[in-house]
C-alpha cells in the first residue's frame, strides 16, 4: 500500500507530513533493549494519534517523531534523533543502521515511533532537558514524580546527562517522613546513584518501621529497589531498635541499685495499697487506721518507671520495638520525660526523673548517629 493510499483510506485530508511515516511501534523493555515489535501498516495495529493531540517540537528541525502513550494519554515530540543517541545508548541503538527507525531517520523520512509503556510526563521531562528546554524544568519534584522520572532515565540509560538535576531533586529529601514517600526517594536516589542516598538512607532508618520491606515487595515501583538496599536498612533498623530496648532495660536496672529516700506527699492505707490525702486519718474502705506517709523508694521508682512506660506504650516492649519506627520509640520516651505524675521531695534531683532524662537524651544519641547506608556497602559502584 502506498503513501497515497494510506491517506485516502485515514480519512484525513490535511494530516501531518511528520506522520506520513507513522507505521512503527516499538517496544524498549525496562533492561533498555530495543525490541522492533514488528513493522506494521498504521491502518493495521498502531493506533494513529488524533490530529487534534499536541506535539511539542523540542527541535523544529527534528527527524524523528516519539509518541508516549503511557499514563492515559498521548503526547508526540519532535526529537533530534543525534541528541538523543548522544545521550542514551538505547536511543542509539534505536536510531542506529540495525533498527528500521535508524535507517528511516537516515533517509530522511522522519519516523513516527511509538513507546507504549512510557509515562508521559516523566518522558516529557526527560526529552525536554536532553533538548536543552530546561525554563521548564521544575526544581523540586514530588517523591512519586521523582522516582518515576528515575525508573525511565535508567531505562534509557541517560543516567549521566541527568546528573545535575537528578543530584538536585535528590537533595530535597529533609521534609520527607512518610514511608512510602521514603521509597520513591531511595528508589530515585539509587536509580540516579546519587550522592544524597546516604543521607536519604539515615533518614529510612529513622522513619520505617521493621516491616517496611514486606509492604515495598508488594508495591508495583517500590519492589524495583533490589533487596541489598531493603536488607541493610531492616538489619539497620533492627540493630538500632535493639540499641534503644537496651537502653530502657539498662535504665530499669540503674533504678533498682539506686537507694535514696526521698518524702513524698500523701499517705497509703497499708492493708488495700489505696492512695489517700495527707489529713485522712482512717482508710474508709477497709476501716483500717494504720496509714503510712508515702516515700519515694527504688521499689516505688521502679514501679512508676513501668507506669510511666506503660502509659506511653512502651510497656510491655515487645511489641512496640518489634513494630514501630525508630522516630516513634524515641518520641515516646520524649513523652516518659514529659510524664509529671510522680512527684517527691527530691524534685528534680530523684533518680527517677534522672532516669527519664538520661533515657530520652540517650535515645536522641542513637538517632543522631545513624550514618545511613553507602553504594560500596551494598556493593555497588
Ligand atoms: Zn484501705
Ligand atoms: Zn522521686
């Protein structure tokens, strides 16, 4: 079938000379290997875009058409086929004498190729940026946008003409807590090898909770981290749980050795352990008259340790250094720091409110010293 004839049979009275060549769909896998599908007519299985879907000309004296269907609607651009075999080794390949769209783009015919599978918008930035448009390039991306753009610059393998931006966008990563957002940037950040993966790592350890891997291997882009970067951040995240479990163990034991006496206001009816107030004279429950003024004993501070513990969900321990992040477990001990209800004569000199004092700034160290994880400890260069 002719040229001609394609035409009549389209209907299209005024269709662009750019699609005239429009019968080639092509297939880059996520290995970035270039599979020619098959050549097809445009009336057979490409779908033909509408004459009315925007084509952005990124060069005007561009020799290849690219349409990116992915992400539920299609967007054409004008490309230099030069720039971009400079930039990408896929694109080379693609644009090189073995593959039909090379030979088409080297006799001038301007192919129209198709890549089904790719997101528009990151496409679009990325094609943007190897054409120099970057006006529009936006400083900051969203963690979902970042990754996404990170999964196709590895895919076409143009990691290093992206490698300024790439390091900026990774940058941005302080403001980030929330653990899915936490993959796309670590899923970024490796994807771009970027300087900044320590850093985003440190910040994993402290915000994901111990079971963070199983959640990701489930996750259509999350699962794309390789399991070196989700191991040595659950081992890291399991050791330094273990640092702060220890901690609040070492505290307990610290309160049993400690024997000072100290008043404390109130009085306790010795048969039913009621607290009563300083003027009771009898314990109305029991009828009991042999009351005791209160004292601040190991006994009675270890006992409000675990109250205090208790009430801010870190007794029993198991299960929240089992389940919850580190970020969690060391604001929790903000909040024992915090707990007022036990009061006595040493004030803040009894070895209780020490404790807690000792306890949170201990767990504060913890955090702080987390360094993250680098590309050589997980070998990769
Ligand atoms: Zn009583
Ligand atoms: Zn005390």
């Amino acid at each position: 079938m002719n040229e001609q004839g394609r035409d009549s049979e389209s209907g299209c009275q005024s269709k662009p000379d750019l699609f005239d060549n429009c019968d080639i769909t092509t297939s880059i896998n996520m290995d970035g290997d270039p599979r020619l599908v098959t050549a097809l007519s445009l009336d057979d299985t490409v779908e033909r875009p509408s004459d009315t879907s925007e084509i952005v000309q990124l060069d005007p004296e561009g020799d290849a058409t690219l349409i990116i269907n992915g992400s539920g609607y299609s967007k054409r651009y004008l490309v230099c086929s030069r720039v971009l075999s400079l930039a990408s080794p896929v694109f080379s390949k693609l644009f090189g004498p073995n593959f039909k769209e090379g030979q088409q783009t080297r006799r001038g015919d301007c192919p129209c190729i198709s890549l089904e599978e790719d997101d528009s918008e990151a496409m679009g930035l990325i094609l943007g940026i190897l054409h120099y448009k970057c006006a529009q390039v936006p400083f900051a991306l969203d963690p979902t946008a970042l990754a996404t753009v990170a999964i196709h610059v590895d895919k076409y393998d143009c990691n290093e003409a992206l490698r300024p931006w790439a390091a900026h966008w990774c940058s941005n990563s302080e403001d980030i807590t929330a653990p899915q957002d936490l993959g796309f940037m670590l899923l970024a950040a490796y994807m771009f090898r970027s300087s900044s993966f320590t850093k985003i790592t440190a910040t994993a350890v402290k915000q994901l909770a111990p079971g963070f891997a199983s959640a990701w291997g489930g996750h259509e882009a999350l699962a794309l981290l390789p399991e070196a970067v989700t191991a040595a951040l659950s081992d890291q995240i399991a050791d330094e749980l273990k640092k702060l479990h220890e901690e609040l163990q070492c505290a307990e034991g610290r309160l049993r050795h400690q024997v000072s006496y100290h008043t404390m206001s109130g009085i306790v009816c010795i048969t039913c352990g009621r607290d009563l107030p300083d003027e009771a004279r009898q314990c109305r429950r029991c009828n009991n008259t042999r009351l005791y003024s209160k004292a601040c004993t190991s006994d009675l501070r270890v006992a409000h340790y675990f109250g205090i513990l208790g009430r801010c969900g870190l007794w029993p321990s198991v299960e929240p250094f089992a389940t919850k992040p580190l970020s969690d477990i060391a604001f929790r001990f903000q909040c024992a720091q915090k707990d007022h209800r036990h009061l006595c004569g040493a004030r803040g000199h009894c070895p209780l409110i020490h404790e807690l004092e000792v306890l949170c700034h201990r767990a504060q160290g913890v955090l702080d010293s987390i360094k993250g994880i680098s590309f050589e400890e997980i070998g990769v260069n």
